[in-house]
C-alpha cells in the first residue's frame, strides 16, 4: 500500500455512533494514535475482540501497520488501549448520567441503570471485553499491570456513588455528589454506612450481570433478540429486573 503523502487529507473515521462517548473523552486534539484506538474499538463492536484485524485498522486509516508497534508495541498493546478506553467510556456513561439527572434518588438509580444497559447493547462484545478481558493472557497481564490500579479505584468511585444513591433512597435526601474519581470518600464511609454500602455492592452486581447479557453474548438466549414476541418478554424482565434492584436499594 503506498504510502500516503504528507500534505494528504486525514481520512473520515466513519465511527459507529456507539464510539461517540469514546471520541468525546478523547477531547479534540485525536492524532494517529488515538484514531487507531477508536478503529479498533469500532472494529471489535463488529467482529468481537478474538477475530479482531489490526491489519483492517490500518487500511481504513491508510497508514503502514509498522504503526501498530510503533504506537502500542504489539497487537495486543492496541486491544489493551482500546480496552481501557471503553472502560472509562463505560465508567463516564453511568456516573454523567446520575449527575445529570434531576429528582429523587429512586429516578437517579433507574436512569443509571439504564444506562448501564443501553451502553452494553451498543457496545455488544466490547462490554464484555472490558469486564472480563481473558481471551488474551498477555493482553489481560498488560492492562492488569499498566491500568489495573486506575480500574479498581473507578470501581471504588462506583460504589461510592451508588451508597450516596441508596442512602438517598432510605433517608429522602439529595446528595450532591461534590466528589469526582480522585477524590471520591474513603473506605471508612462505606464502614460507616456498612448496610447501604452492601446494597450498593448487590445493585453493582445486579447491573454488571444484566450489562453482560443484553450485549448480545450469551449464547443460549441469542435467538431471543431476534424474534418479536420474545423481545417484548426480553423488554419486561429487564424492567422487572431494575425494579427489583430497587426493593434492594429501599432495603425493603
């Protein structure tokens, strides 16, 4: 493939729209680098992270795939990178949304459960790719290694967010949430509220399990997606689902 020339126009990215959170956090200045961790996002939300190209990545980019080393190191160091990114794509997608929402904290809980779910059916394979990065040994160890302390305090943040929420919910309060991933409480708050704080961890659970089945990976119930009547059953259990989260967080 010739090389392209210098002075040559950057070629349209043409992202599925599931990629926008991920452009977004990514802020303007997006080089080569950074485009290349968008493609192959966008590319594993097709095909899934086992057949995934590095090679498709760089055509569509029209650069050498001596790219890929030369960014990330190898082909692993890229689904790393775009692992991680759609982890805080992920991560963003719940807490803005509980941020954004107005009134009790019963409504704050909901919208960010449906958000959870509406990002996991967007991202399909990627959603699972984030949780449970085990299809590639070395791409586990490196993300582990390079990312693993920045995920588990994200998971912190989480849990912090939902015991305000369900302290919210039992007490008729509105918690402000004056606190970000860097400063989010201790874990002495979640000894202090040890009820809520286990509640919270339940609702975690609850969601992250609903997350991995709605993108579209679980095998037995596939065909579920494809058919009307049971889309509408799918539909109902899912609402059902979310209200029975909420028994949880109202302690009842």
């Amino acid at each position: 493939m010739p090389r392209p020339r210098l002075d040559a126009p950057v070629p349209e990215l043409h992202l599925s729209p599931a990629l926008n959170g991920v452009k977004e956090l990514m802020g303007n200045d997006i080089g080569t680098r950074e485009r290349l961790i968008l493609l192959a996002i966008d590319e594993m939300v097709k095909s899934g992270p086992s057949d995934f190209n590095a090679r498709i990545v760089c055509d569509r980019l029209q650069v050498k795939q001596s790219m890929i080393p030369y960014h990330f190191g190898s082909r692993d160091g890229l689904i790393t990178e775009a692992t991680i990114w759609a982890f805080r794509d992920w991560s963003r997608c719940g807490i803005s949304t509980i941020r954004r929402t107005k009134g009790t904290g019963e409504k704050r809980l909901r919208a960010y459960l449906n958000a959870e779910i509406e990002w996991a059916m967007r991202m399909g394979p990627v959603a699972l790719l984030v949780q449970y990065p085990i299809l590639s040994e070395p791409v586990r160890i490196q993300l582990d290694e390079t990312y693993g302390d920045e995920m588990r305090r994200n998971l912190e943040y989480h849990l912090a967010i939902l015991t305000d929420l369900v302290v919210d919910i039992r007490t008729g309060s509105t918690n402000p949430f004056d606190y970000d991933e860097h400063t989010y409480p201790s874990i002495d708050k979640a000894v202090i509220n040890a009820t809520e704080f286990l509640a919270a961890t339940s609702i975690s659970w609850a969601a992250h399990g609903i997350q991995m089945w709605v993108s579209g990976s679980h095998l037995p119930t596939k065909s579920f997606w494809t058919l009307d009547v049971p889309k509408i059953a799918v539909n109902f259990t899912i609402k059902n689902h979310i209200d029975e989260i909420i028994i949880t967080a109202k302690g009842r």
